[in-house]
C-alpha cells in the first residue's frame, strides 16, 4: 500500500529507530509501512512509520510495552500534518 493509504505518519529520532519501529511493528501483525517524512514535518530523519490513525491506540501501546520512544506522532487532516498530543 502506498504512502497515501496512511494518514498519520510516527516520527523518530533517526532511522535506526525507524528500523527497531518497523521490526517490533510487523511482530504484532500491524499494519503499517515506512514512509518518507514530509519535509513540512521534520527533516532530521528521512523516515518514518506510517499507519491507519485507527490504529493509533494498539501502535502506542505495543510500542510502549518495548519502552520504545516516538519524537512525534502526526495526523493528516484536510491536505496538512498536525501534531498529535
């Protein structure tokens, strides 16, 4: 599926946790998949995680069960990204 199937994106803080993200991710059987950042978000790490915000809930949690950190968590809305929380 393609970028445009997700409308929230998980950012983090390079893409060695991007990579953790994704392993721990396709583990619980969650769909998900590695995007680009769009640049008006952040341009430190090049890519992110992007999920269904329906799923937005499960993915916090599993990640937080590993103490796994998210820089930022953004949903699309009407074209833009808005941080979430």
């Amino acid at each position: 599926m393609d970028s445009n199937s997700f409308d929230s994106i998980l950012i983090f803080q390079n893409i060695h946790s991007v990579l953790k993200a994704e392993k721990i991710l396709k583990g619980k059987n969650i769909f998900y998949d590695v995007v680009p950042v769009p640049k008006e978000i952040d341009s430190s790490c090049g890519m992110a995680i992007g999920i269904k915000s329906m799923e937005m809930d499960i993915v916090k949690n599993v990640l937080s069960t590993y103490k796994f950190e998210v820089k930022g968590i953004y949903l699309q809305k009407n074209g833009r990204f808005i941080r979430y929380e």
